[in-house]
C-alpha cells in the first residue's frame, strides 16, 4: 500500500489584499458579484412583465420562469443576510 506524502496535499490559500474597510477583496467581490446577478434577475423579471402586459410577449411561461428565478435569488440573498447578522451578533455577545 503507497501512502501519498504530505508535500501533495495543497493549502488552501486565503485572499491576501484588504481594502480600505477591512474587508478581503476576494469575498467582497463575489458578494458584489452575487448582487449584480439578482440584480440582473430582477431587472429581467421587470422587463418580461412589462412585454407581457403590452402584448409583446405571447408565452407567459418564459415570464413565470424569470418571476420564479428573482424571487427565489431574493430569498436566499435575504437569507445569506440573516445568517451573516446572526453571526455578527453571536460575536458580539462573545466574553474577551
């Protein structure tokens, strides 16, 4: 039985840069990230609602499909901030 040495297994490499507000810039920008595309999701949502009741657009599946993908992106951001609250506040009820 060959037992592969240590030297193979690779660390884990953490964001190196803090920005101004203390922050890693490498979870920063996927958070942004995160927001621009349920941003996107919402916008689009807006923007098949309004070609639906104008007429424009005949297949009301392709809207309830864009609905359903926005409000399903605002419910997980909504519980990405409750969790990150809850764990603020947990560190804050912490004994130095």
């Amino acid at each position: 039985m060959v037992i592969p040495s240590v030297s193979a297994i690779r660390p884990v490499t953490a964001p190196t840069t803090i920005d101004k507000a203390g922050a890693a810039s490498g979870s920063t920008n996927t958070f942004v990230k995160g927001l621009e595309n349920v941003q996107a999701s919402l916008d689009n949502a807006d923007k098949l609602a309004g070609q639906l009741a104008n007429g424009q657009l005949t297949d009301v599946h392709t809207y309830m499909a864009a609905a359903t993908k926005a409000e399903l992106a605002v419910q997980m951001t909504v519980a990405i901030r409750d969790k990150a609250v809850e764990a603020y506040q947990e560190i804050m009820r912490m004994q130095v």
